[in-house]
C-alpha cells in the first residue's frame, strides 16, 4: 500500500527551487512519451478509515493513481466532520471529494457546498440501480455503496426466526433484543421501517417511538449507541434480535457469532454512502472521473466482498461468501429508501422523544 502524504512547506520550497534552477539553466523538460494525461494533478479525498480506507485503496485509489497518473491524498473524516470541514473551507475549499454516510448530502447540496453531477457525465449509469442515481437531480452525489437494514438473528436463540418487523415485539424474544440509539443512523432508519409496518410511517412514527421506548424502559431490550456495543450485546449479554445492517452482520459472523441476517417481510430499509464533488476547487472533472471509478463493477465487487455493502452497480459479479449473504439487483427492489431531507427536518424532535422514553 502507498503511503500517501501531503507534502510539508519544506519540501513545497525545495521542489520549486529545482524547478527554478532547471529553467535558468534554459533547459525545458520534455514530457514523456507514456505520461498519463493527469500525472501531476493532486485529488484530496476524504475516507472514514480503518477496514473501509483498506478497501477503498484496492478497490479504487490504486486503479485510479495507476490510470490516471493523479495522486490522491486521503483524509480521515467521519461524515458530521466532513461536512463541517467543508462548510469551514467554503471560501477556499481544500477537499475535492467528500464522502458522506448519514445523509449530509443533502444539506451540502442546500448550501451549495457540493456540485451537482448529472447521470450523462458518469459512464455507465444505466448499470446503477435507481437508488444510486435519485439524489443527482437535487444536486447530491451518487450513492456508491448500500448497506441493507433488517433484522439480526442468532440462529442460536431459543426463539424461531423473525420475519417482520414487529417482532421486535413478540415476548418469544423479550429481554433479548437490542435496539439502537437514535444518535447513531441506523437505529433511526430501522424506526423508520417499524412506523411503517405499524401504520404511522415517516409523516407520523410517534407510535413506534413510543413502543420502542417501552421496551427499554421495561428492561425488554438494551438501547446500544455504536457497533462495538451491538457485538458485546450478542457476545455477552445474551442479544437474539436486532434491527441493524446487513454488513454488519458479516463482521459478527466473521467473529465466529451465529448471526443471520435477514430481510423482514416488510422490506428492508438502507443507509447510503454517496461521493460528492466539492463545489469550487479547481479540478471538478477529474473528481467526477475519480467517482466514477468508485462506481465500476470491480470497486463495487471489493467492497461487497470485503465489508458486505449491496453493490449498486448491476454488473458487479461476486464470489465467494458474498455471493450468498449480499443483497444485489433484484432482492434490492423491496428495499424502502428515505429521503435525506424528510430525516433532516424531523431527527431533532424523534430524539428528543426517544431520549424521554429511554431516560425515564
């Protein structure tokens, strides 16, 4: 793997000195005859780190350095602290593609931090399933990857599989579910998922706030902020069910955990990843050039394989275990998808309410 630096003023200095020298000398360098039509331009890419820049590398850095001839420099920021980095940098941007995981894709695109891309100048967008594509026409990047939310089992429970999304009510598993806080994304949508079975849906989920909130207060289930917490959950405190996501579900069973995951009859609901071209930098088409390999069968197909992302690319061809436990194509048609804004607008108050219910 390359390490990959920004340069220290230092070197910025040394390297224009040489530069210097070489024209006083009258001397003009040539450009070689294999150079890439983009060696020597930099991109600025943010990554979230860990198992996900590893991936990202393979899959899309490397390929892209290497046809390309750019450089990209990547920088570690979680999406809430993307957003405020690039909303900080608005006058003099210094990132050329965010990559946003909650949903600041729409906020950015409100306020003109990122620029839209149409489906005409990425290369292949009848591939991308529609999902991929809905967020362009209100100026948000594409998605590039799809993480399925549903229901995580251990087929090891003394309780039979679930099938919907109410059973997160059934007292076949009363004191072993675990259920996600609402500062963290996925345990939004899954409410989302569960107001819709219940009838009140995204306009009115008060009621499934309401029952989701009674079985923590009643000692029915455990409320768990992050994913370590959800793993110590089926580990040690004796979690049969929870609404979580599928590639999650990989990671516990690569841990050895007898987890499955599975779609209720409901559909399932997904948390997006999207890449957005940052409004005002100087290099807007080789960003969307750089997106648009993140959008290629063979990135796609690392990512499935290696962390369990539903790939959005109908192309894609898996191997191996994901072939089995990822949702692709067709299986994600029953997929219910939320708009970013219609969450945005109302989050506050659905977590104010949790918080209520689950402090009493």
């Amino acid at each position: 793997m390359k390490t990959r630096k920004f340069m220290s003023a230092g070197a910025v200095l040394a390297a224009g000195a040489l530069v210097l020298a070489g024209c006083a000398s009258g001397a003009e360098a040539e450009p070689a005859a294999d150079e890439k039509e983009f060696a020597g331009e930099t991109l600025v890419v943010t990554s979230f780190g860990g198992d996900w820049e590893t991936a990202f590398i393979e899959a899309v850095v490397d390929p892209f350095e290497e046809e390309t001839g750019a450089t990209v420099e990547l920088v570690t920021l979680y999406s809430a602290d993307a957003l405020a980095q690039v909303t900080a940098q608005k006058a003099s941007p210094q990132i050329d593609v965010v990559h946003f995981s909650g949903g600041q894709e729409f906020t950015a695109a409100q306020d003109g931090l990122i620029a839209p891309i149409t489906a005409d100048e990425l290369s292949a967008p009848g591939d991308l399933i529609d999902v991929a594509v809905a967020g362009l026409e209100r100026g948000e990047g594409p998605v590039i990857q799809l993480a399925p939310i549903g229901l995580l089992y251990n087929t090891e429970a003394d309780a039979p599989a679930p099938t919907s999304w109410e059973d997160v009510f059934d007292e076949a598993y009363a004191g072993h579910i675990a259920l996600t806080d609402f500062s963290n994304t996925y345990g939004v949508l899954s409410m989302l998922r569960i107001a819709d079975t219940l009838g009140g849906g995204l306009e009115d989920p008060s009621a499934a706030i309401t029952e989701l909130g009674a079985l923590a207060s009643s000692g029915d289930a455990i409320v768990v902020p992050t994913s370590p917490d959800l793993q110590s959950a089926f580990a040690q405190r004796g979690t049969w069910l929870a609404p979580y996501a599928m590639d999650y579900a990989g990671t516990l069973k690569d841990a050895g955990l007898p987890i499955e995951f599975i779609v209720p009859e409901e559909g399932a609901t997904a948390s997006l990843i999207t890449a957005n071209v940052v409004e005002g930098r100087d290099n807007p088409e080789l960003a969307k050039l750089f997106i648009d390999f993140e959008l290629r069968p063979e990135a796609q197909a690392v990512f499935a394989e290696r962390m369990r992302y539903s790939p959005v690319n109908t192309k894609t061809e898996l191997s191996g275990e994901a072939a089995e436990d990822v949702l692709t194509g067709a299986d994600l048609e029953s997929v219910v998808v939320y708009a970013p804004g219609d969450i945005a607008a109302a989050r506050q108050s659905w977590t104010d309410e949790w918080n209520a219910l689950i402090t009493k």
